[in-house]
C-alpha cells in the first residue's frame, strides 16, 4: 500500500475461507527537503541567508517557507521562495551572466552576513566518517548541510557527534546520529529502506 508523500507498507495478510480480515495500516510521511541545481554548477546556496553549500546540493529541511538564494560571481543572483512539504523539492536554476560593462544586479534583501576568516587554531587531530549505501550514490548531508559527496565516501571530520543523513532517489532519507573520534575511522554501511 502507498501514497505520494509517504512511505510504502507491505504487510502479508492470511484469510481463510469464510472470515473476515480487518488491518489498519498508518502510512509515515516521508520526510522533506530540497535539491538546489543550477547552471553553472558550483554556485552557492543560501537558505534563509544561510549558507549551506554549494550546488548541486540536496538539504534536509522541516516543512515551511524559505527563501533561497543562488550566487556565483559572475552572475546576477537567483532568489526564490519555495514551500517546503514532505517531499523532495526539486530547484533547476539558470543563472545569467553579468554583461561585461554593466554593473551587477542589486543584492537581495536577505544578505548573508559577511564571513569572517576563521580565528587561528591549533592543528587538531580528525578522524574519518566512512560512509556506504545499499544503494550506492545517495547524498550525504552532515547536520542538514550537503557535503557534497555521495556514497561511497571517506569524510574528515573533528572529533564529535554528528547528525547524517543519506537521500537518494526513490527512498526516504535515513538519518543517524554518529560520534567520530579524533584518529579513528568510523565505518557505516546503510542499507536504505524502500519508499
């Protein structure tokens, strides 16, 4: 049994002749997110003046309404409002070139902060978050934000508790909750269950 939106039940069900069988199934909606695209690929990606990666780029994100914005320089901005349900939302943007000559295009409302370069630290040692999917190729999301990388991957991170999540298409995202300790690998293998 199966609807759009949500996960599918397979459940076997035995009547013999003469009886009547009632089951009630309670359907999971699938959890929501967005997949930004955009030509040239490698454009950043803010959402609600956050960054959160650059494209191509898969988000886990509640349900609700964002504004998304696409830059790269180079190109005038892309700037959108989606609402966000309990699906994959799908964004292809076609960014356009500044012409040489002209100034560029006013920024958005909604401008991300200035980034400040990162005050010096000293060298931590990492560790390494290995990652495997049954099927191979889903997104990689480490705390609701793409790393851009697909499975299977080796990932550096520092030491400390994260959140992953896998997408990939035709299944319900699966997140796990992972600890990487610094100068050890954590290897996970995810089987994906089906939609």
């Amino acid at each position: 049994m199966g609807k759009e939106g949500y996960q599918t039940i397979q459940k076997e069900i035995t009547i013999r002749a003469g009886n009547v069988a009632q089951e009630e199934l309670r359907l999971q909606a699938v959890g929501g997110g967005l997949i930004v695209d955009s030509s040239p690929p490698g454009s950043e990606v803010y959402v609600n003046g956050q960054l959160r990666g650059t494209t191509p780029v898969t988000l886990a994100l509640d349900a609700g309404r964002y504004t998304v914005t696409v830059r790269r320089t180079g190109y005038h901005d892309y700037s959108q409002q989606v609402q966000v349900g309990q699906t994959l939302l799908k964004m292809d943007v076609p960014l356009q070139r500044i012409a040489l000559g002209t100034a560029p295009a006013p920024a958005p409302a909604a401008q991300p902060p200035a980034a400040q370069p990162p005050a010096a630290q000293p060298a931590a040692e990492k560790g390494i978050l290995e990652v495997r999917s049954i099927p191979p190729g889903a997104d990689i999301l480490i705390n609701n934000s793409s790393t851009g990388r697909r499975t299977p991957a080796r990932i550096e991170l520092a030491p400390g508790t994260y959140t992953l999540t896998l997408f990939a298409r035709g299944y319900p995202p699966h997140t796990k909750r992972v600890t990487v300790e610094a100068g050890k690998t954590l290897t996970l293998n995810e089987a994906l269950p089906r939609q």
